[in-house]
C-alpha cells in the first residue's frame, strides 16, 4: 500500500545499488507515487521502474512527469494497467521529452488516440525506442489521431496490440508505417484486421522497413497467410508471429509454395490446425531456408515425431552459427 511504498522509497534516496525497482499490483494511489517522483530525483542508480497496476491519477502522473528531466540513468517506465486516461497521458508526455528514458509501458490506461498521439510527438527525437500502446481503446476513430503522429515517430519498436483495429483501419495503418523511417518492430496481436487486412500490411511490407511483424490472434485464415507470403521475398522481414490464427494445411502450403522466405529468421505458428501433412512442408522449409533458426508450432495437430525431428534440425543450425 502507499505506506509500504512511501518507506521503501525513503530507504533508497541515497542508495547507489538498486538497478531495477518493481512495485507492481501494490494498490499504490498518488501519495505513494509523488514519493516514487521524489526518489526519482535524488537517485541516481535506478535504471528500470515497474508500476504496473496501481492507481495512478493526475496528481502522481504529474509528480512522475515532473521528476523524468532530472533523472539522468532511468531506461524503463512501465506504467501499464493504471488510470491515466487521456488527461494523464497529456501530462506524462510533458516530461518525455527531456528524460533519459529507451523503453516506455503505457498499455491498458485507456488513454485513446488522443493520449497516443501526445506520447508519440512527445517521444520524437529522444531516446525512447520502445513504445507499448497496446489495449487503450485506441479504435477506429482515435488511428487517424495517432497515425499523424506515428509518421514522424523516431520509435523503433511499436505495440497497438489489443486496440480492436480493423481491415478498414490497415490502409491507414500501413500508409504511416511506411512514413515512419524509424520503424522496424510492429506488434498487433488480438486486434480484428482479418484476411483483407492482412493483404494491406502485406503490400505495405516491400515500402517499409519493418524487421519483425506479430498477427497473433487477428483471424487472417488460410487467406491472410497466403498474402504475407507472397510479400516475405521483396521486405527485410526477421521475425514473423501468426500464432491462433485459424490457419490450416492449406496456409502453410501457401508459405511453402513459393520458396522464397527473404530474410525470414523466425516463424511462429502456435495454436492453429495444423496437421503433420502441414508439418512436412514445414520441414521442408526449415531444411532449404538455411536462415530459418526458430519456428514454434505448439498447440497445432502434430505428432511427436514431428516436433523432435524439426528440434534436431534447428539446434544444429544455432550451433552453426
């Protein structure tokens, strides 16, 4: 509770130790979080701050914005699952632009397209490249908000997982994406873009600069699959997460068909309806694409054999490298 908080804090002032602070799902209201602004202001060791889950309002909101200036070694803000809103987004995005921070957590604070616009033109030019906006009822209507902020965002890494974005809402999406020089890791698990939106992202691809893409849970299907494989030969994609997706035998034919994975390291394809029909052709293409070294099939219809065999060929290619 906040006064449990209130002393841990009072104990740290002067402590040159302490690297990472974790004070999640404390219960911790305002007053215990201007004591956490407090610390922030004389000590200098702390690195890495996790705040998930408390009740932070405007009054410790502003006591943090406050103190992140005068903090010179802070790295990692996690201020997920709290009460910002989009007031106390505003207030945080005061004190971004002069703070030390490379990694901000502001996921489930329903802060909307008008709190995530503010973040993002806050965090232009510093040196946050980590940005998690992930379940804040971003939606349909608050996109257009943040997506002219996203184009000229200097973050390299972006969550909107969870901010029940659409097929319609890909187009614009991806017009921003490619705008945004800076970006190379775009995370949108759990939203709704679906098979047509899918084939939006996949044509944005070759324009963009993106490394590493998540689709975890957005009902792309066979269809949406046979999209993004026809883009992995032209684009710099590394890593690609399709996991609980409904995709079959069928889409993984689609993958395989082409033989033409890019730069395609790692392959991620949990919770879906593959079979070992499905798993051969997989194995297939973890033994012609030499740079391939991480593929994760759990929770699919496979046998046992199948995992082994396709464990041994990956482990011996890690070793290699």
């Amino acid at each position: 509770g906040d006064e449990g908080g209130a002393k841990m804090c009072e104990h740290l002032l002067n402590n040159e130790l302490v690297k990472r602070l974790v004070m999640n799902d404390n219960d911790l209201s305002d007053d215990a979080i201007i004591a956490v602004a407090k610390l922030l202001g004389a000590n200098q060791s702390i690195q890495q701050l996790e705040l998930q889950g408390n009740c932070i309002f405007t009054a410790g909101i502003t006591s943090l914005a406050e103190a992140l200036p005068h903090n010179g070694t802070l790295q990692h803000l996690d201020l997920s699952a709290n009460q910002l809103g989009i007031g106390g987004a505003e207030v945080l995005a005061t004190g971004l632009a002069r703070s030390s921070l490379t990694s901000l957590n502001v996921s489930s604070n329903r802060i909307c397209g008008r709190g995530a616009e503010q973040i993002l033109l806050a965090t232009k030019g510093t040196g946050v490249v980590f940005l998690d906006l992930a379940r804040n009822e971003i939606g349909p209507q608050g996109l257009e908000l943040m997506c002219g902020a996203l184009e000229s965002s200097t973050v390299n890494s972006l969550s909107l997982a969870g901010n029940r974005l659409g097929p319609d809402d890909a187009q614009q999406l991806c017009e921003s994406c490619c705008k945004c020089e800076a970006l190379q890791v775009l995370l949108l698990q759990q939203n709704d873009l679906g098979a047509d939106g899918t084939k939006a992202l996949a044509e944005m691809l070759p324009k963009s600069k993106l490394t590493a893409l998540d689709l975890t849970g957005n009902g792309i299907g066979d269809r949406g699959v046979e999209y993004i494989a026809s883009a992995l030969g032209t684009c710099a994609l590394m890593g690609l997460g399709l996991g609980h997706n409904s995709i079959t035998d069928e889409g993984v034919q689609h993958l395989v068909a082409g033989r033409n994975w890019g730069d395609l390291r790692s392959l991620e394809l949990t919770s879906n309806a593959i079979s070992d029909l499905g798993g051969k052709a997989l194995k297939l293409m973890a033994e012609e694409h030499l740079k391939l070294t991480a593929m994760d099939l759990m929770y699919n219809n496979l046998s046992p054999d199948f995992f082994e065999e396709l464990e041994l060929l990956l482990k011996k290619r890690q070793g290699a490298d």
